[in-house]
C-alpha cells in the first residue's frame, strides 16, 4: 500500500467529502482507498481544527504532508497565513478551490496573484468542487513521489512519535508516520533522545497486520522490551544503525528564510517557537546577526540532511504568526 499524507484545510463537510474521517483529534484524518495497479493505496486527508485559533495543528499536519487541498470561503488573513505556512513547509504540490459561502464571492485573479506571492506558483486552482479532480491531482503527486523515491528504502529510519499507549497482551505500542527509510517486523529499535531500545512485536497500517511499514505509513508499532516511560509525543523512533542522524540541541545558531509577506524584525530576547517532526519547542533568541543563536526551553530532535523544514513562528504576531524556516542549522 502507498499512501500519501495531504494537508486540508477546509470546512468538516468539504474533508468529509474526500474521505471516511477516522481520527477527530486536533489533526482530523480522512481517508479515501482505491485500487490501483493491483494494490491498495490511500490518500490520508489532514484537517488541523480550530485554525486559525491555534496554529498548532496547522504546523503539526504540515509535518507530515506532501500535498495540499485548500478550500477558499474567502479572502482574509488567516488564508494568506494557511498559504504561507503552506509555502515555509516546502508543499509545492497541492489545489486551491474556490467555495464562496453563499452569497459570497471570491475573485479568482486576485487568489492567483496572492498563491504567487505566497511562492506556491506550481498550485492549481479549481472553480468549483471537483472531488474526483482533488482525489486524481494527489494521486499523480502519489505516483510521482514513488519514483522519486525509488531508494528510499536506504535512508535512515525516523518514525516520530504521535501516541502512546499499552494494550493489555501486546504491551507498549507507538503510532506515528514513517517520515523516511522502511521499519520491519522484528526490527530492534531505539528511541532519540533516551536511547531506550525494543523490537518491533508487529505493525499495522491503517487497521492492518502488515510486515513493512514505509515512507509515509500511519503506523501502529507494538514494541516489546521497551520501557513504558519511553515514548512521548515527538520522540523519534530510529535503528540503533541510524541513531546518528538525529541531534539534540540544546541551543542552536541558525539561519532563517524568511516567509513571504512577513517584515516582523528578530531581536536578542526575541521568543519564538519552532516545529518539526511534531515538536513545537519554545526558544529564546540570545545573538541576533548574520547568524541567530537560539536557548531551546527543552531539546529539539534535528535530523541531518531531513527534507522536512524546521518552521519557525511567533504566537504573539497578529494573523501573520510564521516567521520562516531555518537554514544551516548547528548544535551550540
């Protein structure tokens, strides 16, 4: 089975329409399965809730996607920053569709104009609801992701931890999404940071007993032999072989692109937050140059040379709250 992860962001009744919800925490999961080249393969909608209240759930579902589906009601801040937080993540795939309220109308030249600004130039823009045309443009990203990522059964393990829990007769089971390389049945596995080992006792994919779980799965990992304190939210769990391409930071000296529209200057005392791979890790700026030496309250995970970006923002800034994404960063 491939799957691939879409951001969504859109009213309950629009996500409802592409896919069967199975998840209705802060990020809602809606699933569509179809048949295809003689295989199982899915398309995992993801809605962050209570945008643009919080953006949490919006950085979260970023996290783990490779395409995008925005539903545009109208023309205000908070889809300018859905845009541009959708832009600092790197999605260079994805549908912008136009859905009025009624009585409402949404100019389609000046949304082009502003997805250009945004930097998501490669994203199509529909005029009306076409579910068949958002489910076929993701399956094409689908099918061009699996050739570009034809070796990607080599790169190192980086399951990020979403839940935990233990199951009476199975014992501690983590779920996450495989963010790169492949987890097996009977894996020895490891946690980042702790170094707490188990073995993989078995997998499942989307409700699945599977023996492989890839690039992508939402995965349920039951583990044995691995202490019940060992998982919390944003631990990353890796092989032994590939524990070393994730650092812990304490402190961290970085560069920042900067995101579109934003002029917000950075100060020493500046407070901002970073996300990546489910964290979301409160730090402090303390030198502010052509590089910016950050105090992280608590460790960040940083995985060398992740195509996933670290985003930066500040909760405090108005309805423009993504700063960038960082850029060379290095332990202090």
């Amino acid at each position: 089975m491939a799957v691939l992860n879409v951001l969504c962001v859109s009213t309950e009744d629009f996500a409802r329409n592409l896919g069967k919800r199975t998840d209705d925490r802060d990020v809602e999961s809606y699933i569509h399965k179809e048949m295809r080249n003689e295989q199982q393969d899915a398309l995992t909608f993801l809605r962050p809730r209570k945008h643009p209240e919080r953006i949490r759930p919006l950085l979260a579902a970023l996290d783990i996607s490779d395409a995008g589906v925005i539903q545009v009601q109208r023309i205000d801040s908070s889809l300018g920053e859905v845009l541009v937080a959708t832009s600092v993540a790197g999605l260079r795939n994805g549908t912008v569709v136009i859905d009025p309220e009624e009585g409402e109308w949404v100019d389609p030249d000046q949304l082009s104009t502003i997805i250009k600004q945004a930097g998501l130039e490669g994203w199509k823009i529909m005029s009306t609801v076409d579910v068949h045309a958002i489910r076929e443009q993701a399956w094409e990203t689908l099918d061009k992701k699996q050739k570009d990522s034809a070796n990607s059964t080599d790169a190192p393990l980086a399951i990020p931890v979403d839940q935990n829990f233990s199951v009476k007769g199975v014992g501690l089971v983590a779920i996450g999404t495989v963010q790169t390389g492949v987890v097996n049945k009977h894996d020895n596995l490891v946690t980042a940071p702790g170094g707490d080992t188990g073995v993989v006792r078995s997998l499942q994919v989307m409700d699945v007993d599977v023996d492989t779980a890839s690039e992508g799965d939402r995965v349920g990992v039951a583990l044995r032999n691995m202490k019940e304190n060992a998982l919390s939210r944003g631990i990353i769990l890796t092989r032994p072989e590939d524990v070393g391409h994730i650092e812990v930071h304490s402190s961290s000296s970085i560069q920042i692109e900067r995101a579109p529209f934003q002029k917000r200057s950075i100060e020493e005392g500046t407070v901002i937050h970073a996300s990546v791979d489910l964290q979301f890790v409160v730090g402090r700026c303390k030198e502010v140059g052509e590089r910016i030496h950050i105090n992280w309250d608590a460790p960040i995970l940083v995985r060398t040379g992740a195509s996933r970006r670290l985003i930066l923002s500040q909760l405090d800034a108005g309805s423009m709250r993504i700063l960038g994404h960082a850029t060379n960063i290095q332990s202090k």
